[in-house]
C-alpha cells in the first residue's frame, strides 16, 4: 500500500468513526480500488464491528477481494478480521490507528 493510499484510508477511518462518535471506524479498499468505510454498530440486536461492517459494505456493492483495511480504535484489539479474511484470504495489510491516525499495529490477515 502506497503512503497516499494509505493515508486515504487512514483519513476515512477516522472520519467513519467521528462523524457518530463511535469507538471504531474502518475503511477498506477492494481490488479495483473502491473505498467502504463504517463505523461500529452496537443496536440491542445487531452488533458490528467497523471492519465487518466496512467489509459487508463492500460486499454489498460488488467488491471481489480487499487489497487493505485501516481500523481506527482505542487499542491494537479489534473484531473482524475473520469477515475480512473470509473476502480477501491471507496477506491482506492492517493497518491499526489510534484517533489522531498515529500508528497503533500493523498485521496481515
């Protein structure tokens, strides 16, 4: 992932996540280079997380594979991994960012 790329989705992370105050946002590019961005959704019978969210939003639209995911939270501990490596398989970039969009992780699905 290129740093413009990079900071792209950095930048709709963390605007997923302010615009409803959430406690996370995500945002995910697919393989022809679309953007999903979300935020957590805790409803008493629905609970997302940004990243299952962002990637059923994807999903939703078409998209085929996810190149690379940013998730913007509170820590490196996050929910949907899974749902992203079940569209994408392994390998794919995670990039983790606190509120600012300093660096918390990187992993690999």
């Amino acid at each position: 992932m290129t740093d413009a790329e990079e900071a792209k989705l950095v930048t709709l992370a963390r605007g997923a996540r302010s615009r409803v105050l959430a406690t996370e946002g995500a945002a995910v590019r697919d393989d022809t280079g679309r953007t999903y961005s979300a935020s957590v959704v805790e409803l008493p019978s629905l609970k997302l997380s940004a990243l299952e969210l962002a990637v059923a939003v994807a999903v939703s639209s078409g998209a085929q594979s996810i190149e690379a995911a940013v998730v913007c939270a509170h820590s490196a501990e996050f929910v949907g991994v899974d749902a992203l490596r079940d569209l994408a398989g392994v390998g794919v970039p995670i990039l983790v960012v606190d509120v600012r969009g300093d660096e918390i992780a990187r992993s690999l699905t």
